[in-house]
C-alpha cells in the first residue's frame, strides 16, 4: 500500500501538502521554519521523486517550472552535512520497496521514454534482454564517418596496448563482452557507451589496460598489479541473479579465482555487486557458460543506457572498438 511505504521512509502520508497547480509553497515554509531537508514529490501518473533541497521553497519552484502535474508534496527536515546520505538512503529504501521514482541517480531502473528509445525501440530491448533476441546494427559503421582527429587521439594508447604478450587474449574478452552484453554495440557506440585503452587510473599500482564505460561509471575494466603482472578484471552487473539457482556460494566454488564485493556506484542503484577475478581463463569461461550472469550484465548496462549517454565519449578509442568488432 502506498501509504505503507512513504510512511516507512520517515514521511507522514496524512500530512502530506497538497500543492496541486501551486507555483510556489512558501507560505508553507516561514523562514521561521527549516527548509532544509529532503522532499517527497507526488505526481498526477502516480510517480514519485526524491530530493534534497537547501531552501524547499525554491526548490519546488525550480520543479514546477519543468512539471506542472505535481500534486502532493513531504517533507523532512535534514541537517545540511546529512543530505547526500539521507537522499541516496531513502531513494534506494523507495525502490525497493516498489514506489514508482522518476529519480536518474541512485535509483535501479528509469521509467518513461528515454534517449535509447529514440535509436532502440522499447520493445528491442526488452526482447535483447529477456529472450536474448539481437538487435539490428546493418549500416551504421561510425569508425568510417568520424573525422580523422577523434581516431587517432588515442591511437598511440592503442599501439602500446596491441604489443602486450596477451593481447589476443584479451582482445577476446572484450569482443565477448561487446557483443554479449551491449544492445546494438554500433548503433550505441560513443553514445551510450565507451571504450577507454590504457587508461591513466591508477597507473602507479593497479594500471588498466581498458574500461568499458556506461553512463557515469565503469562497468568493465581489466588491467593487472603494477609489481605482479598479475592481471584482473571486475565487472558490475545487476544482483537479481543471486535470487534464482545461481547463488554465490555456487560461483565461488566454481570459480576459485572470483571475489565478490559490494558496490555502490551512484548511477546504478540499490540493485548492483562487483565481481572480480585474477583467472583470466576462468572469466572467459564465465561469459561463455553462465547465462543467468550475461543477463544480469545485460540488465545493467540496459539500465544505465535508459538513464542517459556515456560521460566517458572524450575518451573514446576508435582504434580499439574496431580492431575488437572486426571479427565476431
């Protein structure tokens, strides 16, 4: 029941504020009266959205000037230093518990028309994720129109990268994982996704060789230890996987190499885990043989595409998405 769960988040459902066709709440926020906290939106669809605000009052004015469906409005007061936790807190406690956000960041999933639609149609996704259907890329080859600048600006990262020993290695991993787990690699390239080739992160001790990017964080990277030359690779996929037979503790035992961590990047939501090898070989096994763990890939880099285009396109390396795409 509604009510239940904005009552569970900290939010009062009978004193909710009823702000239908306001443009303005600030007779309902005296400057006698805190407005700093955390908000609760209640749109006419039914859909919700949560925020934090250093002054309510022009917050919701900022709001009202993009949406004018907004009937309902909460309240929290928060300290300012509480805010970031707070939101990301409830915001995640909110999906969970099956409220219907319009939030981008923090949340699992995005509702309502996204940029990917325009390119992919709703329906092409849903059958690429759930019945492993592929979706069309005939005709759309960006490496053979981009201008000659954006190709070779990491042309030399590239060259190095090709006179590691183990690079047919990893060539491999990669062209599995592109063609697995990203809708429509070609149509999405640069967009939605991109390819960083060695990377400066971390360079001193944990360098990588490569990080597929989505959105506003990095769902695939593979580099080694600096002194070891001992390679790894993490990926982030969704955790809804652990639900069903495949649990971890039956990966663990079959992959000695794997370790299984926590993560919390902010565009992915509440629903996201870390795996992580140093068995290349056991990895390569994995993408080929789990399916319930290409899906769980897949719903994440679905989720994060539907949220919006990659921040990483200036980083780019044409050179490597083609030499990786040219055989499948």
């Amino acid at each position: 029941m509604t009510a239940d769960k904005i009552n569970a988040l900290g939010f009062l459902f009978d004193q909710h504020l009823d702000v239908k066709g306001r443009i303005s709440v600030s007779d309902l926020f005296p400057k006698s009266k805190s407005r700093c906290g955390i908000y609760l939106l209640n749109f006419s669809d039914d859909t919700f959205y949560i925020g934090q605000a250093i002054d309510a009052v022009r917050r919701f004015s900022q709001h009202r000037k993009n949406y004018d469906n907004i009937i309902k409005l909460w309240f929290q007061p928060i300290r300012k230093d509480k805010l970031d936790e707070t939101e990301q807190r409830l915001i995640q406690e909110a999906e969970l518990s099956g409220l219907l956000l319009t939030n981008k960041t923090f949340v699992s999933n995005v509702i309502g028309n996204t940029d990917l639609d325009l390119i992919i149609s709703y329906k092409e996704q849903t059958e690429w994720l759930e019945k492993n259907k592929s979706i069309s890329d005939d005709g759309f080859d960006l490496y053979s129109n981009i201008e000659l600048k954006y190709k070779i600006k990491y042309r030399q990262n590239f060259e190095k990268f090709q006179k590691l020993n183990n690079y047919v290695e990893l060539k491999e991993l990669l062209n599995i994982y592109i063609y697995k787990c990203i809708p429509a690699n070609k149509k999405t390239e640069m967009s939605f996704w991109s390819l960083s080739c060695m990377p400066s992160t971390n360079s001193g001790t944990w360098p990588r060789f490569f990080c597929v990017n989505i959105n506003a964080m990095e769902v695939f990277v593979l580099g080694c230890e600096k002194k070891t030359k001992i390679p790894f690779c993490f990926l982030v996929l969704s955790n809804k996987f652990n639900q069903s037979l495949m649990t971890i503790d039956e990966l663990c035992k079959k992959y000695k190499s794997l370790e299984i961590e926590e993560s919390d990047y902010r565009a992915a939501g509440a629903d996201q885990i870390r795996l992580q090898f140093t068995d290349l070989q056991e990895f390569k096994n994995l993408l080929l043989t789990e399916s319930e763990i290409i899906t769980a890939i897949k719903e994440m880099n679905l989720r994060l595409m539907r949220k919006g285009g990659t921040i990483y396109s200036p980083f780019h390396c044409f050179d490597l998405v083609k030499d990786i795409t040219c055989t499948v």
